[in-house]
C-alpha cells in the first residue's frame, strides 16, 4: 500500500496498531517518529561546509560529521 498523504499515514499506523484506545495519539507517534528520523538520517543536502583559515594561510574545509544513536 503506498501512502501519500498525511491521512492515509495516519489510517495506517491505526491499522497497524489496532487498538482504538489511541487514536488520539497518532499525530503524536508521527511527530516523534518524523523527530528520530531527522536525528539519525544524514542527507547531503542537510550537511554544510565551513572554511577556515590556518596560520599560514591556508585554508582547510570542515566539514560536520554525522552522529548515530
């Protein structure tokens, strides 16, 4: 099943879960998985690069590491 819109994300995690108890909650178990996933998967196009200049002139490129939980 392919899911392309944010109510059909929330109609499958209620089936997935299948308890009516919390369907309350869903947009929140969104949220804090939408919060994890932005913690641990690096893109390219979330990195930057900084330059600095040494001493002698020259300059190096930093560039950020990715950290893993």
């Amino acid at each position: 099943m392919a899911i392309s819109t944010y109510s059909e994300l929330q109609t499958a995690v209620a089936n997935w879960l299948d308890r009516d108890d919390l369907t309350d909650r869903i947009p929140e178990f969104i949220a804090l998985a939408e919060a994890r996933f932005n913690r641990v998967l690096r893109l390219r196009s979330m990195e930057s690069k900084q330059t600095a200049s040494t001493i002698g002139g020259r300059e190096i490129t930093i560039s950020p590491q990715a950290t893993y939980r």
